[in-house]
C-alpha cells in the first residue's frame, strides 16, 4: 500500500479532505502496492478509493474527474526492493567500514529502474513480478545482464535465478517494451567468447534491446582480487574491439550503433576517447557511456566562446581524479588565459577506496581536503566535484562540506557538475556573497552505482 506524504493544495485530494499518514489500500477494486501502481491505477478518470486514515477507519471516496485533473496526492517513498544476488563484483563488498550509510543498501529495485534508469538484475522478481513489468508495460528498463550463458550469470550473480534473463527479456520484446542492457566486465569471468556470446544472445532478442553497455568491473582495495581482478590494458583493448565489431554490424543492419564501451574502458586501455558522434545522443551518460567526452566538448565550445568572468590574484584549483587529472591538465593553460587566473589541476589520489579508484564522484571528503590544504593559499578557488556530495551536503566518508570549509579558510570552495558553471558561480562569490550562500551545492542526481565513470566536471 501506499502512504500519503502530501496534499496539494487546491486540488481533488484537498477537497476530499485526504490526511496525511492515509494509507491508499485500493484503487477500483485493484491492490496498490507502490508508487508505480498508484500512478498507473490513478490514469482513470473514474475512481473508487479505498483508504485508512491515520486513526485505522476504512473509507472509500467515490472520484469523476476530468482527463487529466491531477488527484494532488503525493506519496511517500517506497521502501527499496534489495538485491538477491552475491555478485562476486559487487561494489558494496569493497566499502570501507566507515562510507556513508546509505551506500551499504544493496539496491536492485525495478521501479528505480523505471523510473531513473538504474540497472537491475530482475532477480528478485519471482513470475507475478516479471508479469507485472509486461502488464503495466514499465519499458524502458535498464538490465545488468553480464552473461546471457546461464551457468556463467548464475556463477557471477550467485543466484539460482539469474539464469533466466534471456527468457524474461525475450518476453518483454514479445510484449513490445524497451531495454537497455549492461555487462560488468569481469577478466577471466565473463570476457573472451563468454562476451561474444553475450553479444549474440542479445542482438538476436531483436530491436527492443535497445543498447548495450559493457563498462570495466570497479574494485577497491577492500575487494580486489576477492575474487575479481581489475581489467588489464590488453584485455580493455579486446573488449573495445569486441564492442566496436558489433557496432558495426548494428550500423550496418540496423541504422544504429546499439554497443558501447563505458569511458573507464578507454582510460584502462590507454586509447583516445572517441568523439562526441560515437556516443549518438548520449543516452547512456549515467552509466559512465560518453560522460567525459561530453564534459570535454561542452569545455572545449565553452573556452572557446569565451565570456567567462575574470579571476586575476587569484589560483584557481581544479580537485579531481586520476581519471579527469590529465585531461583538464591539458586545458588549464587555456582556462587560465580566459579568465586572468593562475589555474591548478589538483590530482586527488583516493586513499579512501584505493588508489585503483580514480573517478571523482568517489573521492572522500578527507582526501578531497587534505590534497587542496597543501600549498594553499588565501585567494584560492578551489572547484571541488558535487557529485562526491549527497543531498545533505555529506562526502562519501560522512565529512560535512561545512568542516571542509572550515578547514580551507579563507580560500573559497565551489562544489559543481559543470566546470565552466562552476567557474561563474565562483566569481559571483567573489563579488560579495558569502562563499556558503554563493556556492552552495548544486540539485544532484541520484547516487548510482555502476562500472562506469565519475568524473570531476559532472560533479
């Protein structure tokens, strides 16, 4: 059932005189059991309710309503469906004691899916909730396949389960649902002719597998080698080639790319990223697919147009990882030369997870901080990647941004997605407001979890 958190004002549910803690049990006779059936179920015009109010009374309302007059009832969160799996990659195991509390939930929850295009492994979804995915037609969803072989996902997921996904995801094209897939590429474990069949499997399913992403398994030094290795550069050029020989033949059967390589696979392999034309409209960016080169092109065009507000006597550092390091090393002459600033390119080395883990979204607050005290100075900016902050405005180590500031005073600290926005939300607090008013974290994405990239400008 679902409980109601809010009541919009003006609407069906205020005149009801709805209270909020209701619990709507059903909806015409039907069972709402989360958020996606209240929003599905809702879609009438005609609508019996079945609540209980905060005081345990059964009511029913009775609703006609016009085509799309909003109801104004807004629910409280769902609960998260956890993982079923023990995936011998999965990330969580390579936690430090002491991470931020909501990164040890071992989210796999279809509805996240749905709506924010997480990956799930569908494994904790018996018959009636695969049914359920086809009858309300939740499409597109975003699948962690890793191997289509049944014995090969059963031996990385650990669940007897998971050597169904080509079934379910053959029933969800029959149904006319879109999915996206992903393989967590893991050496000697799902790699060689393990991917090619992998490939295979899924291009044959048809057009309602709509991409696939195969990025490089992420370990910390808390779970590498337990009993996953990290991705050699031979094995990340391999895969790359494996990736762009299906590519090529998706282009040439289907007007489409469909399969990419995540951006860390490059950076493991030593090669260029490619250009912005290779990622298509760059749906996949979430999943470390194309992110970097568009953080690239969007500072390139950006430094080029110039415009950008000027910062003379002042350093401007660029906190960021091993990832991102050398790529604004190579522009900060020309961020310098476009805004009168001494620029820096400070290279964070992540001691929290690992110097193995190079992406800036999992740079701790500890680390962040420790690497900018050094050499600083009174009149330095220094940009810091918001997406190591939650909502809260704590690190990944539970380190307010407050206590960072206070560590780096008078400097200014800057936490941004975008670099060239962040540069002129910087000079806006240099221009009188307080460096806690001015630069106050941006809105932020949702914490994800995945083999791909972080990176300091989408931060």
């Amino acid at each position: 059932m679902v409980r109601i958190a809010e009541i919009e004002d003006g609407t069906i549910a205020d005149e009801l005189q709805l209270e909020i803690g209701t619990r709507i049990v059903r909806i015409n006779g039907a069972p709402v059991r989360d958020n996606i059936d209240l929003t599905f179920l809702l879609s009438d015009t005609d609508l019996e309710l079945e609540t209980v109010n905060p005081a345990g009374e059964t009511i029913i309302y009775e609703v006609a309503r016009d085509p799309g007059e909003p109801m104004g009832i807004v629910p409280a969160p769902d609960t998260i469906r956890e993982c079923a799996n023990e995936c011998v990659f999965c990330f969580i195991d390579g936690n430090p004691q002491d991470v931020r509390k909501s990164l040890w939930l071992r989210d796999d929850d279809f509805r996240l899916s749905f709506t924010y295009g997480s990956y799930v492994t569908l494994t904790n979804l018996g018959p009636r909730g695969i049914q359920r995915l086809i009858d309300q037609r939740l499409s597109p969803l975003y699948v962690s396949v890793h191997a289509t072989e049944p014995e090969v996902r059963t031996r990385l997921l650990k669940n007897e389960r998971s050597g169904m996904i080509l079934e379910h995801l053959r029933r969800f094209a029959e149904a006319g649902m879109e999915i996206h897939t992903q393989v967590v590429l893991c050496p000697e474990w799902n790699d060689g002719a393990h991917l090619d069949r992998t490939i295979a499997d899924l291009w044959d399913v048809g057009p309602s597998v709509r991409s696939l992403s195969v990025v490089p398994v992420g370990l910390t030094r808390y779970n590498v080698n337990r009993p996953v290795r990290m991705l050699r550069p031979d094995e990340a050029r391999a895969a790359i080639a494996t990736v762009q020989k299906a590519r090529e033949r998706a282009l040439a059967e289907r007007g489409e790319a469909w399969a990419y390589a995540g951006d860390e696979m490059y950076f493991i392999a030593g090669l260029e990223l490619p250009s912005q034309a290779w990622y298509d409209e760059g749906a996949l960016e979430e999943n470390g697919v194309g992110s970097v080169r568009r953080v690239l092109t969007d500072l390139d065009e950006g430094l080029a147009a110039g415009g950008l507000p000027r910062f003379e006597g002042h350093r401007i550092r660029i906190a960021t990882g091993a990832s991102m390091a050398p790529l604004f090393a190579e522009r900060a002459g020309a961020l310098a030369a476009a805004t009168g600033a001494e620029v820096e390119v400070v290279h964070v080395v992540n001691d929290f997870y690992g110097a193995m883990v190079s992406t800036a979204g999992l740079l701790a607050g500890a680390d962040l901080r420790d690497a900018l005290v050094a050499d600083l100075r009174p009149g330095d900016v220094c940009l810091i990647p918001a997406e190591a902050l939650n909502a809260d405005d704590l690190f990944i180590d539970s380190l307010p941004l407050a206590e960072m500031r206070g560590a780096l005073e008078p400097a200014l600290v800057v936490p941004g997605h975008e670099l060239l926005d962040t540069v002129h939300r910087a000079a806006e607090a240099l221009q009188g407001r307080t460096p806690g008013a001015a630069a106050g974290a941006p809105t932020r994405r949702p914490e994800a979890r995945s083999g791909g990239v972080w990176s300091v400008a989408d931060a």
